[in-house]
C-alpha cells in the first residue's frame, strides 16, 4: 500500500513507520523537518514539506496524527491557538488537498483522544456514548474529528482513533512519570480515583493497522486497553513494577495552581472501554496494566519482542 502519515515523525508516528515498513507499504510523512524524516522513521520513509509534491503519487490511506503536544506546558491562549492550528487547520489542509486530487485514497484513519469524552467521571464510555463535559481538550478532539469527517463526502472512509494514554519504553506519558517513581517520588495524582484508559503502544499500533484493513470499519473507535484502571492503582502497579514504594501523592490544588485548566487532564480521566474494537474482532495483546509495564520497563529495548 502507498501510505501518507502526518505526525509520522512523533511517538505512534514512528511505530507506525516501523511496523508497515517491515510490511513492505510505501510510506511518506509530511512533516514540518522533511529532512529529519528517514532518520527519524526508516531510511525507507520519504519526507515531503509539502502536500503539492505527492499530488502525482497513487495513495491508498492517510494517516492523520500530527499535532503539538496537548500536556507539555499550561494553556495560555497562544498555546490553546497553536493545540488547534496543528490540528485543526492542519487537518483541514489535509481535507482540502484530498478534495482537489483526482486520486483518492480509499482511508482517513484521523487522530483523536479519549479526551473527547472530557472528564467522564465514573460513568463507563463507549464509542455510543456522548460527550461528558465539553471542556478545552473535549472541543479540540471534538473539532479535529468534524474537521477529519468531511472527508467522507469525498468518498473516503474515514476512522478516528480515540487514543488513550499511550504506554511505550521509548517516549511519551510513562516516560515522563518514571525518573520520581524511580526515586521512590510516585504517588497518585489527587484523589487517585480518575481513571485512566491507557494501551500498550504495539496495541495502537496494531489496532490502527487493524483498522486500516477492515473495509467496513469507520466512525470513532476507543483506543485503549479493555481494563482501565484508577490513577492510585496505576502508580501502585508502576511502583509495583519498578520495586518502589509509590506513596507520595501529588496534590490537586499544586497542579491547578501550576498548571491552570490542563490540570483538568490529570486530575480527570475517562473509564474508557474499546467496545467497538473488540466487538468487530481485535484482539489486545496487553489487556492487563501490570503485563504491559513488565513489558515495557523490565525488558531492554531491543530484546523486546515485537508483538505486531
Ligand atoms: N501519545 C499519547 O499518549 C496520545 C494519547 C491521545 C492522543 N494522542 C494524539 O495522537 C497524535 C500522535 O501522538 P504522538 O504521541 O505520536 O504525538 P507526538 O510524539 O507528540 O508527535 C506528534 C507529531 O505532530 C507534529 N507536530 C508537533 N507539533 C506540531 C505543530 N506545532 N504543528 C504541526 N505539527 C506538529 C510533529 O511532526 P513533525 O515535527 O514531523 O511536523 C510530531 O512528530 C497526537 O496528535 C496526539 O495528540 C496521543
């Protein structure tokens, strides 16, 4: 298959490139740093700066994931702009250049977040399920999605991925966490009670490439392991897993002092279920959280078996 991925250079990105290389797809990225792509993806990976310059090239799918990172730094109107612009507009690029090619591709599979959902409580979510509470991060994945659906009158089907905390040995959220759970700093953040749909990053992957080969799937899909777990029982496994205490809470007023209304990302959560997945048949290769932490932090990278 011929595959264009934006965000191809960020932490699924890679994977992803990774995992349909091995395949024998075709892969280009359009990314802001072109030149950095084949080293970032595969010396096999193409990089384009623009859109105009695949507009002679057969594609067969698109892989929407670019954005800037949503919980790097407080939500000032400049970074609230720059959330939306790298999502939005940029998707709506995406769209219009679809729109203008003769050739279309037959998939869109669009990024989203279980954070459209917003702070979901206790309730149990599904693809069925409405929005919560429309706060910040909820308009954004809301926005994003509308924005990525207008594809569909172009006569492209079109998935959106509606991705939990992604869980990897080499980037992203556990990342993060490790160097004071390491210390014996971990704890819950707040209650602890918030819960919080994560999945092992060779899920994702495997279920974004599930979802690139069944013809019917399209419309919203929960990206997340069918066990989620509270935030105190997360540090508690991440404790577990590292043999260290995880006793130190963080405190909600700290982190709504420090970070604002990004704090509501922490401090919320959503009791996500990949309904949609597992009743049109993907199987999860990490269902439990304590598994997918040995996996990931008990085994040096390149032994790790690849499970996609
Ligand atoms: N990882 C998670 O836990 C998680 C959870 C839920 C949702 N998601 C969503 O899934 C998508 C992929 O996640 P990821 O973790 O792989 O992301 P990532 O590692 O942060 O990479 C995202 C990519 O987006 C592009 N990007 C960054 N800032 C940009 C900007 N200002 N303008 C345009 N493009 C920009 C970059 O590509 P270039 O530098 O090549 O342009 C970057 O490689 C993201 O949109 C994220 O919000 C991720």
């Amino acid at each position: 298959m011929n595959i264009l991925l934006t965000g191809g250079t960020g932490l699924i990105g890679r994977a992803l490139c990774r995992h349909w290389t091995a395949q024998g797809h075709n892969l280009w990225v359009w990314s802001r740093t072109p030149q950095r792509v084949a080293q970032l993806c595969g010396a096999q990976v193409r990089g384009v700066g623009e859109l105009s310059e695949l507009d002679a090239q057969t594609l067969d799918a698109v892989v929407n994931l670019a954005g800037a990172p949503i919980a790097d730094r407080p939500w000032s109107k400049a970074r609230r702009a720059l959330l939306w612009q790298s999502r939005v507009r940029l998707t709506e690029q995406l769209v219009a250049w679809l729109g203008q090619r003769e050739q279309k591709p037959q998939v869109l599979i669009s990024g989203s977040a279980v954070g459209w959902y917003g702070d979901g409580g206790e309730h149990s979510l599904t693809e069925d399920s409405q929005v919560v509470t429309g706060d910040f991060a909820s308009q954004l994945c809301g926005a994003w999605e509308e924005t990525a659906r207008e594809a569909e009158a172009l006569g492209i089907r079109v998935v959106l991925v509606r991705t939990g905390l992604v869980l990897a040995a080499d980037g992203g959220f556990l990342q993060r966490l490790l160097p004071p759970f390491r210390l014996g700093l971990g704890g819950r953040i707040g209650s602890g009670r918030q819960w919080m749909p994560w999945i092992h990053l060779d899920d994702e992957i495997g279920l974004i490439d599930f979802l690139l080969h069944q013809p019917q799937a399209r419309g919203p899909y929960n990206a997340c392991a069918p066990q989620p777990v509270r935030n105190a029982d997360f540090a508690r496994a991440l404790g577990r897993v590292l043999h260290r205490p995880a006793l130190l809470p963080v405190p909600a007023s700290v982190l709504k002092l420090s970070l604002g209304e990004l704090s509501g990302l922490l401090l919320g959560g959503q009791r996500a279920l990949p309904a949609r997945a597992q009743a049109e048949g993907f199987v999860f290769h990490f269902d439990s959280l304590d598994t997918a932490l040995a996996d990931l932090l008990t085994q040096p990278g390149s032994q790790r078996l690849r499970h996609v």
